[in-house]
C-alpha cells in the first residue's frame, strides 16, 4: 500500500495527540470493521475551537487523518469545523489508499460526535445543528 509523504508524517509525528482537561466535548467513535476507535477532546470558547486533541487506538491511516483534521478545525468557528467532511482531510492529506479511506470517515464523525456532545452539555438538542451522526459503533467498540 502506498501512503504519501503527508500522511507518513502525520503518522510519523502526529500534531494535537493527547487530552484536554475539563473539554467542552468529547466526541467518541468506533469503527465496527476494524474494531479502531477515535477520542476527540475540544474546547470551545465563544463559538471558536480553542483547542483540540485526540487519541487514536487505530490503524495509520486514522491517526493521520485524526492528526491533519484537528490542525484543520483549531481555531476555527463551530461552523466552520462542521463543514469538515473526510473528502477534505483525504485531499489534504493528498490522498489516501482505497480501501483506507474509512478510516478518514472516523475524524469526521469524531469532531461532529465532539461537537454534539458540547451542544447536549449546554442542554441545547444538537441534531438540528449538527445532523444525525451516522456512527459505525454499535455500542459494542466503547472499551
Ligand atoms: Fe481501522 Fe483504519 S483500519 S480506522
């Protein structure tokens, strides 16, 4: 499988790995093929993204993606991190193989699951906002 050089060095040199302490929210999610799962902490002041790390349990693929989709958010408007779709990250990260481009699935969703959680904290309903999050977990990925 061919990687390109930009997703080497994410993997390589992931930016944004870790937790953040007291999150504004934390978007959970699995992927049930492969058993991988994303953590997404934010924070969120004013509308703006603040700061965002993540953890990956996952393949190479996810922790590049994981990586270049947190640089793409952070200091970002919340709408602006709603548009994030994986197509974007799989072009910044100028491609990913096929049969990897799941794994990108997985930062999306991990920044919208985030994202609703903040909103569901502020006992707002996010749905409207953020749309139905079609998860890959099943309930059964959350360890
Ligand atoms: Fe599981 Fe890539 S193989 S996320």
């Amino acid at each position: 499988m061919i990687y390109s050089e930009k997703v080497m060095e994410h993997f390589a040199a992931p930016h944004n790995v870790g937790e953040i302490e007291n999150a504004d929210g934390i978007g959970e999610v699995g992927n049930e093929k492969c058993g991988d799962i994303m953590k997404m902490y934010l924070k969120i002041n004013a509308g703006i993204i603040e700061d965002v790390k993540f953890k990956t349990f996952g393949c190479g693929a996810a922790i590049a993606t994981s990586s270049i989709a947190t640089d793409m958010i952070k200091g970002k408007s919340i709408e602006e991190a709603l548009k994030l779709s994986n197509k974007a990250v799989v072009e910044a990260l100028e491609g990913l193989p096929p049969a990897k481009i799941h794994c990108s699935v997985l930062a999306e969703e991990a920044v919208k699951t985030a994202i609703a959680d903040y909103y569901r904290r502020q006992g707002i309903d996010p749905e409207p906002i953020v749309g139905k999050i079609e998860s890959h977990c099943h309930g059964d990925c959350h360890p």
